[in-house]
C-alpha cells in the first residue's frame, strides 16, 4: 500500500475515534444530568461549538440514544439508554422481589400486568406479565410513559409536590385521550385528589382507543414518593371500569401483604390547597 494511502486511513481512523469521543461526552453530558438540556448546556458543558454539539445531538437522537423535546428545544436520555438502565442492579433487584406480586396480580386479573418506575419525566417499564387472552394490552419491557398523561403518570404524579407537578407538566404537557375528549389540568387534580383518598386510579380510553387501566403506587416504607408503579390493564370491553373498581380492593391488599402498602399521609392535596 502506498504510503499516501496508509496516511490516509490512519487520518481517517483518527478522525472517526475523535469523533466518537466526541459523541460519547455529549452523550454523558446529557445522561449524567439533573434533567434536560439545552444545546448551549451541551455546548458549555463539553467545549465543543455550537455546529458539532448541534450534530453529534441529532445523530444520537435518530439513533434513540437521546430525545428531543417536542415543547421545548432540549434533549433527555432516550429509549435506548432507558433500557439499559432498565438492566440496573437496582431495578434488576426491584423486579425480582416483585415478580411473585405481578405473577399473582396477573392470575387472579387475567389482565396484562406492567411495572414501571420513574425516570423524569417518564415512567419506563421494566417487567410485564402478558395477559393469556389473545386480545389484551400489549406491553414491552423499554416503553415509556409520560407521568401527566394516563393511569400510571398519575399513581407517581399524585406524591409529588406541587411545584415538581408543575414542572413535569412543562415538561410533559398534557395530551387529548384517545377518546378525543380532553384533558384539562382541572381534571388532573381531582383524579390526584382521589387517588390520593383511594391509593389507585383508573383509566377509560386516556392513551390507547379502547383500552383501560387501573395502577397504584408502590413504597418502600422510606421515602415519601413512589419506588415503582404497578399498572394492570386491559380492552374495555372486558376490563371496564366495574371490574377495575371491583378488583381494586384485591391489587391493594396483595401489596400491602407484600410490604408495598400506601403511605398514610401524601402530599397536600391540591384540591383543599386551592381552597384554602
């Protein structure tokens, strides 16, 4: 090989490890942040200009490594690498003492159960137990859901304080159903109002046309916001609002046998804040 080609290659193979390098630190820059982040954060963050950051950000986001937001212009770890969180000891540990609760929540339903836990704005699933009848909710382990819209956002939505509410609804703004009725902030609170009476709430139609939801949160008896939600869903037309009513009782006392319980008291209940 001529040595003007061997230069060459290795120029190449020097430019694509910089390159590299370069994508990864905006990758940890953004991963190992306190919440989403703007372009100008990246760029102070890693030294890079505004061009390079700006196209080392678009390639991770077509990649799904990262997300970009749809209301506002920053970036937040994708699905990507919330899946690989998914593998964590943490969450790996989370599961194991909670599959025998999601096994037994599944017989007893027969519905596709799902648990999930945080990772802001989101919740992201990290186990599910498919429900045995052909048409049920399909899940995946990796999906993510926004915390301000559905079943689940709201059973971790419900303690936290007001002003965290307030952000992930920046963050997270919320959507119409799938019903096409909409979802008014007004609405929001009483749901959180109530579920913070009743430890659960149920969803009709909110995210998938046809499909209903009933989710609690699970503590660990140490801190004050949920560790992990359990969601148990299914089609309307077998999983209606009676029969998530009617098995609520069941999926509380599981968890309270399982040392999952409720906390006694949650945050101050946005309703008698209002009024007060």
């Amino acid at each position: 090989m001529p040595a003007n080609s061997e230069h060459v290659l290795r120029d190449a193979r020097h430019s694509s490890i910089q390159s590299l390098l370069r994508g990864l630190d905006v990758l940890f820059g953004v991963v190992e942040s306190d919440g989403p982040v703007s372009l100008a954060a990246v760029t102070k963050m890693t030294g890079l200009n505004r061009a390079t950051a700006y196209r080392m950000l678009t390639t991770l986001v077509e990649g799904g490594y990262l997300s970009f937001g749809t209301d506002e212009p920053v970036y937040s770890p994708g699905a990507q690498i919330l899946r690989y969180l998914s593998g964590t000891h943490l969450q790996t540990a989370l599961r194991h003492r909670v599959m025998p609760l999601l096994t037994r929540l599944g017989e007893q339903s027969q519905e596709t159960v799902t648990l999930l836990m945080p990772a802001w704005p989101d919740l992201v699933c990290i186990e599910v137990i498919l429900s045995p009848h052909p048409v049920r909710r399909h899940r995946s382990v990796g999906d993510l859901s926004d915390m301000t819209n559905g079943a689940t956002g709201r059973a971790y939505l419900a303690f936290l304080p007001d002003e965290d509410i307030d952000e992930v609804l920046q963050l997270r703004p919320l959507r119409p159903l799938a019903s096409g009725a909409q979802y008014s902030r007004e609405k929001l609170d009483q749901s959180i109002e109530e579920l913070r009476q009743r430890k659960f709430t149920i969803s009709e139609s909110e995210t998938v046309e046809g499909m209903n939801g009933l989710a609690t949160p699970l503590f660990d008896q140490v801190s004050d916001r949920p560790i992990a939600i359990i969601s148990i869903s299914g089609p309307a037309q077998r999983w209606d609002s009676a029969a998530m009513n009617a098995f609520a009782p069941t999926l509380l006392a599981e968890i309270s046998d399982f040392g999952f319980g409720a906390i006694e008291s949650p945050a101050t209940p946005i309703l008698e804040k209002e009024s007060s």
